[in-house]
C-alpha cells in the first residue's frame, strides 16, 4: 500500500468510528486493528497540512486603459485585478486569499 492508499484507508476508518456510536477501543477491538494505531493516525491526519490544490488561472488581454494591471480569473468565478509589479509570492497570497 503505498502513502496515498494508506492516508485514504485511515481516513476512511476514522470517519467510519466517527459515524459509529462505538467508542474508539470498541470500534479498534471489532476492526481488528490496534488501538494505538488508530490514534497514531488519527493525529497524524489531524496535523497534516492542508495539500495545495492547482488553480486554474486566465490572464485576459490588457486593455490600453488598464496596463498597469493584469486581471486574473478564478476557476471560482472570482475576478481580480492586481498591480503588474507584484511578485510572484505576492500573487500567489492573492490566489490563496480568493479561493
């Protein structure tokens, strides 16, 4: 199993004790897996950063009136129009801060 399918399995089996009205030494002890595993997992996935997730962005035409900025267009539907001169980490905050 490699590190995607095992984070899928305990997701899987930490959201399957959640929906149960079994306590988590009750649900461990009927999976047939260890206690201390479980939560291992559990705070592992709890403590995990969020994964990035790609954005599609459309960079329209400048217009002659607008060429001090460049418009992007979220895949969200969101419309933003920052200055040129900003860095590429400063978009990238902008991006965030959209989605």
């Amino acid at each position: 199993m490699n590190a995607q399918e095992k984070h899928q399995y305990w997701s899987s089996l930490i959201e399957q004790q959640k929906q149960s009205d079994k306590s988590i030494t009750q649900f461990c002890a009927e999976q047939n897996i260890s206690y201390q595993t479980f939560y291992t997992w559990a705070k592992k996935l709890r403590t995990q950063p969020e994964p990035q997730r790609l954005q599609p962005i459309l960079v329209t035409d400048v217009s002659v009136e607008n060429v001090n900025v460049v418009t992007l267009v979220l895949a969200n539907g969101l419309r933003a129009q920052l200055p040129i001169h900003l860095s590429a980490s400063q978009i990238q905050h902008w991006v965030a801060a959209l989605q």
